[in-house]
C-alpha cells in the first residue's frame, strides 16, 4: 500500500467511452493515539453530472499477500474501524469528507485495511449519437482502494538484515509496518541499488533476495516518516 486502483469494464459495444471521473486522497492513511481519526477527501471531477459513490471498509488478513482474503468491516467496536458516511452524493465540481475513526480500544500490532471507493452509476449503457446515427460504447468505472493502517499503543520497529553467501534475508521482527527506503551493495568500491521485490515491509513480513556479489550490504528504513537507524550485513 498499499495503492491499488479497481477497474471495470462493464459493457463493450463500439469505438468511445466514458468515465465516472473521482479522485481520492490521500491513498494511505495512519492512525496512531488512543482517540485517532482522520479524514478522506472525494472530490468529483466532472462538472456536469453528480457522482455517487460507495465506500466500503475490509479488514486484510494478510497484508503482504495481494491474493490473500479481505473481511467487510460490519462491526465498529469489534473490527477496530469506523467509516462514514457509507455513501456520497457528489455534486458536479464538489469535494466531500469521509471520516475515518479507530475504534479498538488496545492495539498491539498493526492493523491493515482496506477501503474501496467505488462509483455507482445508473445505467452501464452508454449510448451517443452520431451523423449515422446511434453508437453504443463502453462505460469504464475507476475505483480506488485506500490502505488504512491502525498502529499499535506501543509501537516497536525493529528490522532483521542477514546475508548468507549470496542470499539477503530482511525480516521486520517488530510489531508495525516499515518502508524500506535504500538497500545497498558495495561493488567495485561504489554503492550500487539492490532492487527488492517489495519496499513497504509489514510486521512479520520476510522477503528474500539472491545477490550477484557477496560484499557487504546496507539497509535504510522508515517508521511513519522517520529514518530507523542503518542496518549492515557483511
């Protein structure tokens, strides 16, 4: 995030489209304190048609895992969450909030949801006319999922880096999600990148990467916008 964006074709006859055209802000969200809540903003992009949207909360199981299920969120005080309203009505032009609001009452390790903003239309036929009369085309809807993480009441980063021969092992063995921000190797006296398959490193997430050379490594990471201090393997 966790950014993902939903898209659905919906019907498929001829040559043009059109789109309900949302944004949605920010995409990640943090929240951290005993009486923590923030606020989404929709802001609906076409100045001649309302936008109706949808917002739907989900609970990840698995964060680090794309494939892995997602529970609805139906139940504050036992899921940990509150978002309201449920529904928008947007005008043309107009921007609205949605509240976010922890509702858990202790929190000992990350908590990761998701919630999807999808606009509703009222037909999925789209239909224009033209000098040769009518055409029929598609409707696309673009929906957004924002990646909501309630930390815990005691939060505790904490990395593990090992390199064994040409294998690299990194391991958040901490209780809240990090962002790795560099993973360096030395070759040939200069630093080169080692590009990793994920950067955002969820409590208990293990990534694995094979090395070319066996020098020695350097990670750097974040915890909420704040470097952690450096990690080195030899």
């Amino acid at each position: 995030m966790i950014y993902k964006c939903l898209l659905f074709i919906l019907l498929l006859c001829i040559s043009f489209c059109t789109q309900a055209d949302i944004n949605v802000s920010p995409m990640i969200v943090d929240l951290l304190g005993k009486e923590s809540e923030t606020e989404i903003a929709v802001k609906n992009f076409d100045t001649k048609t309302n936008a109706y949207v949808e917002i739907t909360p989900f609970r990840l199981s698995n964060p680090a895992d794309h494939a892995s299920s997602k529970r609805r969120v139906l139940h504050p005080d036992k899921d940990g969450l509150i978002i309201f309203p449920a529904k928008l009505v947007l005008l043309p032009g107009q921007t609205q909030f949605v509240r976010v609001i922890k509702t858990a009452k202790s929190v000992a390790a990350d908590q990761v949801y998701e919630v999807d903003f999808i606009p509703k239309v009222a037909t999925h036929l789209v239909s224009q006319k033209n000098p040769n009369g009518m055409m029929m085309g598609i409707r696309v809807i673009i929906g957004y999922g924002v990646r909501v993480t309630v930390r815990p009441d005691h939060p505790l980063p904490s990395l593990f880096l090992k390199k064994i021969k040409n294998k690299l092992i990194i391991k958040n063995t901490g209780n809240t999600l990090l962002t790795i921000t560099s993973c360096t190797q030395q070759v040939s006296n200069k630093k080169s990148e080692i590009p990793l398959p994920t950067y955002t490193l969820f409590a208990g997430q293990t990534i694995k990467k094979k090395l070319g050379q066996s020098t020695p490594v350097t990670l750097n990471a974040l915890f909420m916008g704040k470097p952690l201090d450096a990690l080195y393997a030899d």
